[in-house]
C-alpha cells in the first residue's frame, strides 16, 4: 500500500528575540556626581534599593589653634609722668576678658578646664599700682617694673613731682630728702652739707630710695641727706645751671643783690627756674642759723655750687673760670632770696 505521506516537516519557526529584562531605573545620585562615578555602574541587572538620604554630617571639629596670649597695656594714668594730682596712679593692663565657649562647624560646646587653660583667646589683667608721695615711691609695683623707682640721674620731667608754691612742681624725691634733713634738726648741725658722711652709709640709703625699700626713721646722720640732696643735683642728666649761657651768668654774677631777682625772672626759664629757687629756699633755711652751724651764704654756695653746672675739661683754664663764676652766681642769688624773701642779711 501506498505509504501515507509524511506531513511535511514544519520548517522551524523563527524563534522571537527574547524580550530584554526591563532595565530597573537607576536612583537619582543621592551623593556628588565624581563619588557616583568612581563607584561604577551596577553589576547586576536587579533593580537596586534606592538609598535612603542621611543626615548630613557634622563638620569635623577643628582642634585648638594654640596662639600666644598679646597682652596690651593701656595705662590709665601715666604715674612717671603724673605731677601731684590725685594721692593714687592706677595702671591697668587689658585684652578684653576670658571666654569659655567655642564654637566648631556651627556647634557651641562648653570648652573644658583644660582647654581654656591652655588656649586663653581674651585675657583681662589689672595691676593697680599707687605712688606714696611720703616716701616718694611707687608701691605694688610688679617686679619687672622695678625700675620706676628710680630717682637718682633720672631727667626732671620723669620723676613724680609735688606742689611746693613754685610756678613749677618739685620732685616728690627732693621733698622727702628736704623733709628728712629738716625733722632730724640737720639745719643746726655745724658744717651741714660741708661735712660728708659715712660713704657706705650714704650708698646704702641711696640703693633703697632708688629701689623703693627706704623707710623714714632708719637713718639718723642727717648728713646722709644733705650729702644726696647734693648727689640729686650732681646727677642730673642735664645740670641745673646748663640752661643758662656763659655770659648770662657772668653777667648775674657781678649783678648787685638788689637786682638780680629780675635778672633770674628773666633769664631763668621754667621749669629749671622753679628747681633753682627750691634749692635757693632750702640753702637758705642753712644760712639764717648760721650762727649755730656755721654756714654763711658764701660756705654754702661754694659748697652747692660744684653740683650745678657741667664744666668743659677741654680747656682748664676756662674750666676753673667758670668754676668761679659759677660760685660767685649762687652766693649773689642766695643773697638776693635771703634779702627779698626772708628779709634776712643786709647784703649789697
């Protein structure tokens, strides 16, 4: 019999490409563009967990910076440089005062013991320091600035002065030194300012005027005062008498008494003119007991005189004119003062 026919083989039907798996949309980057990148694509076709967004951090803290602590000094009175105004001098250091919080990345945090400790931003210091005019001294001062006290071959206008009746003021050393030699009777004391006294001593009491440390009563040579009111004068880092030319005082030496109030008006300035006739004063307090200590308005002015005037070594000659001259000017102004102030002394 006829075999049936075979059905006719079914030509393979054309597989349909295979769908592609829905590619899962990539989460919007929740961190910066290079971060993203540098993580690279997914490797697995799954559809990822989006990221849940955190909390931005907190800025890292920044350690301390340790900075040295500038101290500005404010004075609030200038007591080198004060005249006898107010009895006390205040001098007060300030840089704002101490804060004990710091802020890091937008936090404020206590700061600990430590750390305000070792990093002070703003510090306040005081120092109150007073002047004793008794004792011509400052008191309370730190010891760096022990110098203030310094009183020998100090310039005038650096020395703390007092209200002595002048146009201008005397310094508060002097006052104290006049103030010594006076209660201790020196003005009777035969050959007072002519006899030196016992030089250890003398430097000793000089040491603690210049550091602060004296005490009235410790001493009781009056010598000893009379004999640094002398080394004040001799100290001086301008003398006395420099202010005046060479003719000028030639001139005022050979002036009679009666005129040479005027002459030292008009041809002394201030404040050295002040300064002189503070001394003129006290030179005279000497000579109107002169009959107890022997003292005459020409001792005293040769003895005194020396301390006033810086005289050129360039020429000796000259030196030893001058030196008289100078002498003969003190003796013809103490005699003036004793005449016009104290009605003392019939002097031409």
């Amino acid at each position: 019999g006829a075999r049936a026919a075979e059905p006719a083989e079914k030509a393979p039907a054309e597989k349909a490409p295979a769908a592609e798996p829905e590619k899962a949309e990539e989460p919007k980057a929740l961190m910066p563009p290079k971060m993203l990148s540098a993580m690279g694509s997914p490797r697995s076709s799954a559809p990822q967990t989006p990221v849940q967004p955190r909390e931005r951090p907190v800025a890292a803290r920044q350690p301390l910076e340790r900075k040295p602590v500038a101290i500005e000094s404010r004075t609030e009175a200038t007591p080198r440089d004060r005249d006898n105004g107010a009895s006390n001098g205040i001098i007060e250091l300030n840089s704002g005062e101490l804060d004990g919080a710091q802020a890091f990345g937008g936090e404020t945090e206590p700061l600990s013991p430590v750390s305000v400790v070792d990093s002070p931003r703003d510090v306040h210091h005081e120092v109150h320091v007073t002047y004793n005019y008794e004792l011509a001294r400052y008191e309370g001062l730190p010891a760096e600035w022990s110098s203030m006290n310094q009183q020998f071959g100090v310039p005038y206008q650096h020395l703390p002065k007092m209200d002595c009746g002048f146009v201008s003021k005397i310094p508060a050393i002097l006052v104290v030194l006049k103030r010594e030699l006076i209660e201790g009777s020196g003005v009777d004391v035969e050959g007072i300012f002519r006899l030196a006294p016992d030089k250890s001593v003398c430097t000793e009491v000089k040491d603690r005027l210049n550091t602060g440390c004296f005490e009235t009563g410790e001493v009781q040579d009056v010598n000893v005062f009379a004999n640094l009111i002398k080394v004040w004068f001799r100290e001086l880092p301008t003398s006395l008498l420099d202010v005046l030319d060479d003719v000028t005082i030639i001139r005022i030496a050979e002036t009679p008494v009666d005129n040479v109030a005027a002459e030292m008006e008009e041809s002394f300035p201030e404040p050295m003119r002040s300064l002189f006739y503070w001394l003129l004063d006290l030179m005279a307090d000497v000579v109107v007991n002169e009959a107890k200590n022997r003292m005459t308005a020409k001792n005293m002015a040769i003895v005194i005189s020396p301390n006033l005037f810086s005289v050129s070594e360039d020429n000796p000659m000259f030196a030893l004119t001058m030196s008289q001259k100078i002498a003969d000017f003190t003796e013809v102004c103490l005699k003036s003062w004793l005449k016009t102030k104290r009605g003392y002394g019939n002097y031409t």
